[in-house]
C-alpha cells in the first residue's frame, strides 16, 4: 500500500498515546497515526498533525462520574482525557485494560475526576465489566438513566461499555476528514468489527466486516473477510 501510495488512517477507539496504538502506528503507511482517528473519533489528526478534540458535555461527563459509585457494582469507570485513561480503583479490570495498551492509565481522585468532568476535559468515559456479555447488557441498562439519551452508549469490546458525545464518532470523523482532502466517501474502503465501526461502514464506499466482528456489522458491510486471528485484513485489501 505504501508503495501505491495509497493513504491508509487508523480509526480506533483507543488513545493514540497507548502501547497498543504506538506498536501499530510504527508501521510506515500509518506515519505516526497523522492522519489518524482516535478516541471513536474524539480526537482527529489531520495530515498535518493538527488535531481536533471533541469531549462529553460537561453535565453528562459530570452526571456519569458521580453515578459511578453506584454502577461499580457492575464494573470499574475509567474516564478518558485525548492521551491517557483515568481510573479511581485499581483492580484486575483496569490491570487488563492496561495489559491490552489501550492508554496509558493514572490513579485519580473522584475530587479531581468530578473537577475534570465539569471542565470539560473528559473525551468519554468506559466501564469495564466482565467478559459474560449479560454483564455489559445489565451496564448499558443501568447507564441509560444516567446519560438520558444526551451522550450515545456503544462497546468496541465485548467487555467494554463507552459513553461518547452525541455525534462523535468513527464515522464523522471520517467523513471531516474526506471533505477536507476533497475525497469522495465511495473512493474508500473501510474495515471494522465493533458496534463502534458501524457508523464508519456507514460512511464509506466498500465495506467489509471481520469475521470476528458483531453481527450487525457483518450484515451491513459489503464483504465479511477472515478474522483478525488469521489475517484476515489482507485478504479484504
């Protein structure tokens, strides 16, 4: 592809400052993640390394995190900055998010995390629950209350539920993007396998979902390719 010059952007719903994004991100044809999306489209790089950030309303950012005492029960909270993941408990859910990479992750307080909600600061915030998918089923139940439909509540991971801005999202993101290079969205090709590509696949001209991917998104996409296990982007390209 680098020898095609074709442009290739990652859109991810990790920080682009995690372990797990800096080892893709070595990789030539994605130059350092610029142009890339990250965060589910929270932070957007351009080609040349400007970035626009996107965060969760004050009082929804301000509203979750004060309702997270009450939700631990179903799983931990980690609220989001554009660059690291802020817990207030370690515990053996938040020592997988940080075995996965997907952030660099800081002990707060809930003084400090409430004071960054209300500043507007937070990107989104993730609770983690266990891997039974009735776990996260019961979270995002018990989260709808709380945000009352003013922020959007998806999963990139089976074991992850995520609270995002309204409008924020993979999909959008792609398609400022396209409209800044003056691409057409049916000149692209997109691949993904969570609730959070679908608006992505949504987005662009061919389609293909993963075989390890949501049924949703299989159902929608153009193509479904092998799973990413066995590669399965390679054959998609």
């Amino acid at each position: 592809l680098a020898a095609w010059r074709v442009p290739v952007v990652p859109a991810t719903g990790r920080a682009r400052a995690g372990l797990w994004t800096s080892r893709v991100l070595a990789e030539p044809i994605f130059k350092g993640g610029i142009p890339g999306i990250f965060v589910n489209g929270g932070a957007v790089y351009d080609r040349c390394g400007s970035v626009d950030r996107s965060a969760l309303p004050a009082d929804v950012a301000a509203d979750v995190v004060a309702a997270a005492p009450d939700l631990s029960r179903f799983g931990s909270m980690v609220a989001y900055t554009d660059t690291e993941a802020l817990f207030l408990r370690r515990d053996s859910l938040v020592d997988k998010l940080a075995g996965v990479g997907d952030a660099p992750v800081r002990e707060v307080d809930a003084g400090w995390c409430a004071e960054h909600a209300v500043s507007g600061g937070l990107v989104k915030i993730l609770f983690l629950c266990n891997d039974d998918p009735l776990d996260a089923a019961v979270m995002r139940k018990a989260l709808e209350p709380v945000v009352q439909g003013r922020a959007i509540i998806t999963q990139a991971l089976s074991w992850c539920v995520e609270v995002v801005p309204l409008g924020v999202n993979k999909g959008a993101a792609a398609s400022a993007l396209l409209k800044r290079w003056g691409v057409e969205a049916a000149d692209t090709l997109a691949l993904g396998d969570g609730e959070n590509d679908i608006d992505l696949l949504a987005t662009c001209g061919t389609t293909v979902a993963m075989g390890n991917g949501v049924e949703g998104l299989k159902i929608m996409a153009d193509h479904v390719a092998p799973p990413n296990s066995k590669d399965g982007w390679v054959e998609a390209v």
